[in-house]
C-alpha cells in the first residue's frame, strides 16, 4: 500500500514492507521514483520512519535522479511484453549461441519474462531467464547481460571466478554494470 511521508519539505510516496527473512533495514528507490521501505519483521515502522529521515539527502537526490532521467526505459506492460517476446527469444537464443560457442556450457530451458526488477536469472537447474525488456538495450548492455547469465551456468554465484569468466567475453564489464544498475 502507498503510503505518504514529507522528507526536506517535499512530499514523497513510499511503501513499506516487513519481512521474516531480512536481517537490516533496506531503502530502495524505484524507477518511478517511488520509496520502498523494507525491514525485519520485529522492528517497528516508528524506529524505520527514523532511519528514513536520517538518510533524506542520499534518498531526495536519487529521486531527483529518476526523475530527470532522459532515457528512461518504457514501463513493463503486459501487452508489450505478448508484443515483443517473441522477438526477445530471439535475440536471446541468438546471443547465447553466439557466446556459449565461446564457454560451452550446457542449459535447459530460455524463458522471456515480463520481469520489472531482474534483466534476466539462472535456475539451479541450468534454465535461463530473460526480460524481455533486453530489446531495448544497446547491443554491448545485452551481450554483458546473455554473458552474465550464462557464466552463472559455470560459477552460481558473484566470485571473483565467476566475474573473469564475464570479463573473458565483457572485459569493461564494471563500466557496463554501472550503467545498467543506474536505469
């Protein structure tokens, strides 16, 4: 539920969310320059309120960033996502076969999503998962996210491993995460 806070004299929406698995308190900003409040199931939304204006610069100004952004990506609707699925399948097939001639890994399934937060994940069991939101990326952020899935097929997690097996095919890959995360 959206609620409604006034930090620095400016009138911002928020949600807040508890949860049983989080261990510390976490501000998120979304792209629609909207505030999420997450925190442990056992503190109180009194104590976060708190926290939240202690950290009212850091969370004013990236709002003012979202906010200004030229290239803002087109919001994730259903009937884009049916639109242009397909055409994200293949992109993403075409890409992963093009890189994997490179590592050769095996995987199992390649699903398109309608996903808001995540541009793509891999499963335990090898499948592979894209937004289909990649058919608005420039060519080099969509290789670095086919390569960032499909060397998880090697290294299931954030090592130091796992980021040289992105760097073999994505060498200015710290440049390109940057980016990413800031749309």
């Amino acid at each position: 539920m959206q609620k409604e806070l006034i930090l620095n004299q400016e009138k911002i929406s928020y949600t807040f969310r508890k949860s049983r698995r989080s261990k510390c308190m976490r501000l998120t900003i979304r792209n629609d320059a909207t505030l999420v409040v997450s925190v442990p199931w056992r503190l109180s939304e009194e104590t976060a309120m708190k926290f939240v204006k202690e950290k009212a610069d850091w969370i004013l100004g990236k709002i003012k960033h979202f906010q200004s952004k030229e290239s803002s990506l087109p919001t994730a609707t259903r009937k884009d996502y049916l639109k242009y699925k397909k055409l994200a399948r293949e992109i993403a097939e075409k890409k992963l076969k093009y890189f994997n001639e490179f590592y050769g890994f095996s995987y199992g399934r390649v699903s398109i999503r309608n996903q808001k937060t995540r541009w793509g994940s891999c499963s335990k069991s090898g499948n592979l998962n894209f937004s289909y939101r990649i058919i608005y990326l420039s060519e080099k952020l969509c290789d670095y996210i086919i390569v960032h899935e499909l060397c998880h097929l090697g290294e299931f997690n954030h090592s130091r491993d796992f980021w040289n097996l992105v760097a073999k095919r994505v060498p200015e890959y710290k440049k390109i995460r940057k980016e990413i995360r800031g749309m």
